[in-house]
C-alpha cells in the first residue's frame, strides 16, 4: 500500500476538470500513435510534410498529458465488486482507468472486517495508492476534506447510493461510462437515468 504522508490539498470551487469529456487512457495512446506514425512518414521524403503535421498534431497531447501529471487530482473509488467475484476484471479494469484519469487514487472498502478479500486484492493492485478499510457507505463532504479528494468515480447507473445531496451539488461525483468518458452527476435524478 502506497500512500503520501504530510501533504496538504486545497479544496477549490473551479473545476477546470469538466471542460470537456476525458477519456480514461485516450489521450496518451492518441498522442503515442501520432507520434509514432508521423515519425514513420518524416522519415521518409516525399511524406515529410504529412509526417510533420502529424507530429504537430501530438503536441498538444503531449501537453495535455503532462498537465495531468503534474496537476495532483486525487480520485475516490468504492472497491465494491462489480462481477460476483472479489477483484474480478471488470473491478480491475475500472480502478485502472480511474487512476489515469488522476494522480492518486484511493479505495474505499465499506465493510466491518479489515481483512477482507477486497482489502487485499485492492493493496495488491498496482494501480491503486491508498487503501481506505472501513469507508463509509455515504460519502459526504467531511470525508471529502478529511482525506483530500478532489471527485469520487463511479459506474455509470451507480451515483444514487454512493453520496449525499451536497456532494452532488458541489459537482465531486463522475460517471465512468462504458465509452471511457468520464461525465459529471449533476442532480441524483440525472443519476438514475444515465
């Protein structure tokens, strides 16, 4: 279990984060693929102009990447079991994309019992930073500030139960469809229908 001690995180009411649907892992692959093609057709004479264009196309990318890794936006999942088995691919799949759609995430295992298989399988994910046992069923506002999240993630469909009215209304809760693209819950109601 990784996890970074002594930090502080503010907490701000701009989300520069909704300006535009993100795709979990698209960009650092769209951005690889420019790359790689357009050097392919430099290299190559009488392609070069096509080559260079595709590589100016990758830069914006490439800032686009760099930004989110420098930027530290720390994401919240419930390691709830999304497929009748603890960790199953689907879970995996999930907490993979949603640690590259920030810079840490953390897990929260709702149960009484510290060592269960989801507390296990969630220390031993690569992808995952912290592990939370014993989270809460809710997540409200407080332990939203008291462990220094910037939005909670979850499934598309599954936004109803997973927090209260006020962290709804300070838009923290996203919806990870099954595109890729991250949207943001506005209402509960919209949560039910999506």
């Amino acid at each position: 279990m990784r996890e970074y001690h002594g930090t502080s995180h503010k907490v701000n009411s701009h989300h520069d984060f909704f300006h535009y649907n993100t795709k979990a892992d698209g960009i650092g692959k769209a951005k690889q693929t420019l790359e790689m093609v357009g050097s392919a057709l430099f290299v190559l004479p009488w392609l070069r102009h096509a080559g260079l264009l595709l590589l100016s196309l990758a830069v914006p990318l490439a800032y686009e990447s760099v930004r989110r890794k420098v930027k530290r936006r720390v994401i919240y999942v419930v390691g709830t079991d999304q497929g009748g088995n603890d960790a199953c691919h689907k879970t995996l799949k999930f907490w993979m994309q949603a640690r590259g759609m920030g810079s840490k995430l953390i897990v929260g295992v709702v149960g009484k019992e510290k060592t269960t298989d989801m507390v296990l399988n969630a220390c031993a994910c690569s992808a995952v930073d912290e592990v939370i046992a014993e989270a809460p069923e809710k997540v409200d506002m407080d332990f939203i500030t008291s462990n220094g999240i910037d939005y909670v993630l979850c499934p598309a469909g599954k936004a109803v139960n997973i927090a209260n009215d006020e962290v709804v209304f300070e838009k923290r809760i996203l919806q990870l469809h099954d595109d890729g693209i991250a949207r943001p819950v506005e209402t509960k109601s919209n949560a039910k229908t999506e």
